[in-house]
C-alpha cells in the first residue's frame, strides 16, 4: 500500500511539472510599494504587417482575460487546443497570440518535432511527440524558432527588441521563461513593454532585463 501511494504521489508530481516552462514564481515577481508606470501604446511603423499587429493585439488582450496560472498537464484539442484562457502558462502567451496572426504553434511544434526529433530537447524524459505539451515549452519553442531560422541575436540594448519580438529567459533556479515584446510602453522611461505570465496571470511588465535573456525571436516584420 505505502509503494502504491508513493508511486502515486511520484506520477501526480510528475504530470503537475509536466509543462516545465515557467512555474509559479509569483513572490520573485512582485514588488512590494512600488507603483505601476504609467503606460502609453507607441504606433508602429506604417509598413507593419498585418500578420505582426495581430500578433501584437492577441499578446496585449490577454492581460484583460487570462488571471491565473496553471502548469498542470491537461489533455487538449489537436489542432487549436487549449487549456481555459483565463490560466495557463507563459508560453500560452505566446500560443494565444501567435493564433491571432493564424500561425498554431501547436500543430507547427508537433509536425516539426515529428520531422527532426532528434534536434529537440530531451529535458523532460520524453520518448515522443505529445501534442497536448510539447508547443507549451519553452526550449521546444526555442527549438522550433531557431529551426525556422527566426532567431536574432541577443544584447544588452533596448533598441534591439521590438515589438511583436519574442524573447525567452532563464530565471535564477534554471526554469525557462517567455514572453512578447508589446507596443505599449513605460511614459517615465520609455522602456518597451513585455507581455508574460510568471506565475499571476497575462501582465504588461518593465521585465526585459530581469532575468538571464537565452533567446530573441522575430517571426513577423
């Protein structure tokens, strides 16, 4: 009986940090007296393509729906699955909006990963696809991007991130994190803005340069 609730325990533990992106870090996050700044949305360049204000527009509206986090393993659609848009995790985010510029990340992730296994991380003990996890981590979006020839390179400069860009960190503990750069912007110092979910919900935060950058990104001009 003890090794059954002990096998038990080792697989519900399992499925809970199964997604392996961005856990609940909410207490390293916040920032305690300290106001929000005041925000302004920056116009893009006239030539921005369609494809990029959506991706944009998709990332932003999710601050307004998605209030919780999530990283349980969940069984979802295949194509255009997904877990309830009010939680999820940081690279829902990104799913969410690369959806709203008609690209599925899901279904781009599994297909590649079919193709090319054998360039895809191992992290998390997997023996094959999985298309309800494998678009929902970050080092497997990482992947994919880089296979698409999307990446950029990274830098300490502000001016070389823009918006629709997506970036991806390290945090202190080694857990991998991602986000989207927004066209809304700090008025104090004109820092643009990202859109991610660490642990609280969709938010547009000053967090470019808090963490360890492993990956920059630019999909749509």
């Amino acid at each position: 009986m003890i090794a059954h609730r002990q096998s038990f325990a080792f697989a519900a533990c399992v499925l809970l940090l199964a997604v392996s992106a961005c856990r609940d870090v909410r207490s390293r996050a916040i920032t305690i007296g300290v106001a929000p700044p005041v925000v302004v949305t920056k116009p893009l360049p006239p030539a921005t393509s369609v494809q990029l204000k959506q991706l944009i527009e998709g990332a932003v509206a999710q601050s307004q729906i998605t209030t919780g986090y999530d990283p349980s393993y969940v069984g979802i659609d295949y194509p255009n699955g997904d877990v309830a848009p009010e939680t999820g995790v940081c690279s829902d985010v990104v799913v969410r909006a690369f959806r709203k510029a008609g690209i599925d990340l899901q279904k781009e992730v599994h297909e590649d990963m079919k193709l090319a296994w054998a360039e895809y991380p191992k992290k998390w003990g997997a023996a094959g696809t999985d298309s309800n996890i494998d678009h929902r981590r970050v080092l497997n979006l990482h992947t994919y991007f880089t296979r698409q020839k999307k990446s950029l390179p990274i830098s300490d400069n502000r001016n070389d991130y823009l918006p629709g860009d997506v970036v991806a960190w390290e945090l202190s503990d080694g857990v991998e994190h991602i986000g989207i750069m927004t066209d809304r912007w700090s008025a104090t110092d004109e820092h643009c803005l990202v859109i991610h979910n660490i642990g609280y919900g969709a938010r547009i935060e000053d967090v470019l340069f808090n963490w360890k950058i492993i990956g920059h990104y630019r999909y749509f001009s």
